[in-house]
C-alpha cells in the first residue's frame, strides 16, 4: 500500500528528528525529497530478524512494536513506538542484518527514506552520526530498565509499570479517574510484561475487583492511580 506524501510536512517532520534537527536546512529538503509514504496494515511488519533493509523508518500514524523473537517463535516485546519515532538506525551502523521484529500494532503510516541518502547526508554532516548515538543510547536505557523489570520484579510490578506509563503518554483525567486513550488487548499487556495471557487475567481481575481500574468500551479506566504506583514496590512474590 502507499499513501499520499501531499498529506504531510515532510521537512517539518525531518527537521524535528532527534537524529536530523541539529542539520541544516539543505539537509532536511534533501532527505525529504528522497522519502516516500507507505501503510502497513496491523500485524504486518516495517522489518524482521535477520533482515539487511535499505531503508530507514519514521512513524506517521499508528503504532509499531519492537520484538526479540525466539528461534521457536517466542515473541518478548521491547517498547511501542508512537509517530514521530524513528527506527532501522541500526542500518546506518554497518551491514548487519537486524536482530529484532517490527510489527505493526495499529495500522501504520511510515515516512521512508533510503538508507543511502541518509549515508550521503551523515558523510557531510557528521554530527548527524552524534544524534544518532545519543539517541540510541537513550533507548538502551530503556532497555535496561526493562532487563531489571524481568530481573527482579515481580509480573504484577512490570504490568503496573506499563499502566503507569501508559497514562502518562496517553492518560485523560475524568470525573472517575484517568481513560487511557489507547487500545491495547490483554494479549499485548502479555507482551509487553513478560507474563501469559492467563497471569494477566488473573491480576487485571483482582484489580478490578479492587477497584484500581476497569474496561469500558475497549478503554482502560483508572480508577486509582496511587494504588498503581504502590504496585511497583519490589516483592519476593511473582505474581
């Protein structure tokens, strides 16, 4: 599928990049110039393990999912990424093939631009490689503190954890407490915690039977933010 490139600032969107911002203006036409406009459908996928793309990636709409598959098809999610993400850095790196999954969650609206171009461009512009680095490093923060969520945590922490940031990127404050203005199954909070699809019932179950939060109309209401965040005190118990 492809979209209409008409529809979006195409150099608005280069230059507010954290890898592109600090470039010039010459830079950004350049590199918008080269992009093209595409739509993945829900669950299929921007690119997969193993794979060597020729491009680089910038969400439009929609939501993608970063994966480590197993060789058995064990899927263990890594973050959700949202518009204006950039992904495929790794690509500018080298020619290693990917060692991660990009799913489509939500159907997506990706702004593409040739892995070439913006080689061309990192050679003039050096500091683009600086960007690069800082925000990759960024996201291995993150990472860790996924590694210590799996390490140490409890899945009833880890699930908290994931509410808790959901609210602050997409909480809407109500007369009853925050909606969450995202859809997301009980297969992706699996995912994303780490835990089976049965544990999650389980403990969603008990908060709601604690009045911590609900599901109406497919959104997550929050009733009680606090008692969330007390979720996340390491215990000795997993579940």
């Amino acid at each position: 599928m492809s979209a209409d490139i008409k529809d979006h600032d195409i150099v608005g969107v280069v230059s507010r990049s954290p890898w592109f911002r600090k470039l010039p203006g010459q830079a950004h036409e350049r590199l918008a110039e080269s992009a093209r406009i595409r739509s993945y459908r829900k669950n299929s996928y921007l690119y997969t393990t193993g794979e060597k793309s020729t491009e680089i990636y910038c969400i439009l709409e929609g939501r993608v999912r970063m994966l480590l598959t197993s060789a058995i098809g064990q899927e263990y999610a890594i973050s959700d990424f949202e518009p204006e993400a950039w992904l495929g850095g790794e690509f500018l790196a080298g020619d290693n093939p990917s060692g991660l999954d990009v799913q489509v969650n939500e159907n997506a609206t990706v702004l593409v631009i040739p892995r070439a171009t913006v080689m061309d461009v990192g050679r003039e512009h050096p500091k683009m490689y600086r960007r690069l680095f800082s925000d990759t490093m960024a996201r291995l923060a993150g990472v860790l503190v996924l590694l210590q969520g799996m390490a140490f945590y409890p899945l009833r922490s880890r699930l908290a954890g994931w509410f808790i940031e959901l609210i602050e990127k997409h909480g809407q404050e109500s007369d009853e407490g925050v909606y969450l203005d995202v859809h997301l199954s009980q297969n992706d909070f699996a995912q994303l915690s780490l835990g089976s699809r049965q544990r999650i019932n389980k403990i969603l179950g008990e908060w709601r039977d604690q009045g911590i939060l609900e599901l109406e109309s497919n959104r997550y209401l929050i009733r009680d933010v606090e008692a969330l965040q007390k979720e996340l005190e390491l215990k000795d118990t997993d579940d």
